[in-house]
C-alpha cells in the first residue's frame, strides 16, 4: 500500500504561539508520529508540501497548485490524504473532484478543528479514517474525512459537502448522507444516493478572480453592485429557497444583469410545493439550480467563467451529475 500526503497547513498543521494560530512546519511530521503511535500501524507515507498556508488565505494560485501535485501523483500510489484547513476545505474538495474526477483512486482530505497538540483535536480520528478508507478500496474520487462531536468519523463526497454552520466547526453531507463512516472499519452507506459520472474538467485552471456575484440575500438589501466587474450572479437564498421578489430594488438588479447578458442563478429551491414569491424567478430571470450544494455549484461557476463558456445551459449541463433529484 503507497500513500501519499500532501500537506499544505491549516489548523492541522499549526501550533499555538504567543497567543496565536500559525502554521508550523514541525507540526507535520507530529501527525505521522501520532498516527503510528495509536495505531501501531507502519504503512510508509511519502510526503509532499505546495505549499503552507492557513485555509482562510486560499487564493486560485494554491487551488492550481494543488491540482497540479495531486494530478502528477494520482496515479503513482494507491491514495492520497491532503492535510487542509477546515475554513475553506470544501472549495479545495470541490476543486480537485472536477478536476481530477471520480474515477481516480482515492483522495481524501483531512483537517482538524484544533491544533493536535490541544486534547479536543479530531485531526488524528480524521487522518487515521482517511487511511483506512484508502486502505479499503471501497470508493475513488476525492472525499473528505471528518469526526464530528461524539459521532463515528464520516467519509464525505467532497462535492456533497455543505458550507460550515454558523460558529459551527462541524461537517455535514447535504441531506446529513455521507458516503461512508468509519468506526474500527469502514461501513459503506446504504441510503447514499449516487450521481452519474462526469468527466474531469480539461484543462483546469483557476483565474486569479471567480467573477462570479454571490448574494446572500438578507432583509434590506440594496443590490447596490457593479454587474459589469462580474461574469455571473448566484444567490444563496432563505432557507425555504426563497428570495424577496417583491423588492423593487431586485427587479432593478435583475434587470440590469439581463442587459448585460450576465446569467443569474439561484441555489437550493425545493421541487414540488414551494412559496408563491418563487413564482416571479422566471420572469425576473434567475436559472433555479436543482438540490445542490453551494461551494461545488460557486467552484464550477469559477471554473466555466475562466473558460467564458459561462451560460445557464452550460452550468445546467456542468454541475447535472451532482444535483440529487
């Protein structure tokens, strides 16, 4: 068995120094150690480090980075743990599904919600599912590995995996299905529901800038933007999947994106029965994207307006294997 590790920092690469979070190189190679130390287990890891950063300062030249280390090596070893900071864990996931694909043998990331000198650490639990998740050959693709409080570690879909709750470190699947868990072993779910397979995106490449809007709608938005520095808009709406379209000041913001010919895209609308305000999303011009969730939906809408092929039929067709009917 030959597994690689990809360390790139975050919270599970870090130490606590005069008061502060930091990445620390040492901080790596304590991982591996208490790995061995628990498990007793002696499988060689080789080991590879892009680059260190703490995840909140992830820009389009780390996510390119990363793609390029894990693509060159996939298929030199039987999987690959990349070490990443939570704070934007499930963009990088995103990030390297659609371009590595999921066919590909298992990559998994791990992060941890201390640093794993603190005792309440879930970075070793995390790390050490990842391994046995490999170690299983019971999926391929890119997934992440997360021991939530007082649960069985969770083996993640990364383009399953919802945005963090608020002031919540913990993380869910949507619809809270994993695709498997790992509690002394590795337990496939049987309620996990999977998607049709999409090829890797070709010639990936993140742009230094997404050009994509993201509106979180609140009460009292002003929609008081410059559409013309944007290639598309998404809206993240209430969670009933509703937006204020009685607001004047919408209709004015949609009205300007349809003279510019920006398309606009709205995130996670229920099928069937739905509020009477859903009604006006046709005529104000927003594309409803089926059940999905939002880092896959704004990483594809990142990588198709790098390629100017940014249109609703294209992000319909782009993100189709991922939606769950």
């Amino acid at each position: 068995m030959k597994i690689l590790v990809v360390f790139t920092g975050g919270t599970i690469g870090s130490c606590v120094s005069d008061g502060w979070i930091s990445p620390d190189d040492s901080m790596k190679y304590l991982l591996i150690e208490k790995y061995r130390e628990i498990t007793g287990d002696d499988t060689p890891f080789d080991t590879l480090n892009p680059y260190t950063i703490l995840s909140e300062n992830l820009s389009a030249e780390n996510i390119n980075s990363l793609i390029k280390c894990v693509k060159e090596n996939a298929g030199k070893y039987d999987g690959i743990i990349v070490t990443h900071g939570s704070d934007t864990l499930q963009y990088s996931a995103s990030a390297l599904a659609y371009t590595i694909g999921c066919k590909s043998n298992p990559v998994v990331l791990v992060s941890s919600n201390f640093p794993l000198d603190d005792e309440r650490a879930n970075g070793i639990p995390n790390f050490i599912a990842a391994v046995e998740f490999i170690k299983s050959q019971k999926g391929k693709g890119v997934f992440i590995s997360y021991k939530n409080k007082n649960k069985s570690t969770q083996i993640h879909t990364a383009t399953r995996t919802i945005c963090h709750k608020e002031a919540d470190d913990e993380v869910f699947s949507i619809d809270c299905e994993p695709y498997a868990y790992y509690d002394d072993k590795i337990t496939l779910n049987e309620s996990y529901r999977p998607s049709e397979y999409s090829e890797p995106v070709k010639d990936a490449f993140f742009s230094d800038n997404s050009d994509v809007l993201v509106v979180n709608v609140l009460p009292g938005e002003a929609y008081n933007y410059n559409l013309l520095q944007f290639k598309a808009v998404v809206f993240r709406p209430y969670h009933s999947g509703t937006l204020n379209t009685s607001s004047e000041k919408l209709k004015a913001f949609c009205e300007n994106a349809k003279k510019f010919n920006i398309p606009m895209f709205v995130v996670n609308v229920p099928t069937g029965i739905t509020y009477s305000s859903s009604k006006e999303f046709d005529e104000l011009g927003i594309t409803v994207l089926p059940r999905c969730t939002f880092p896959a939906i704004y990483i594809k809408l990142w990588l198709l307006a790098g390629k100017n092929i940014l249109t609703p039929d294209n992000v319909i067709k782009a993100v189709a294997c991922e939606f769950l009917n």
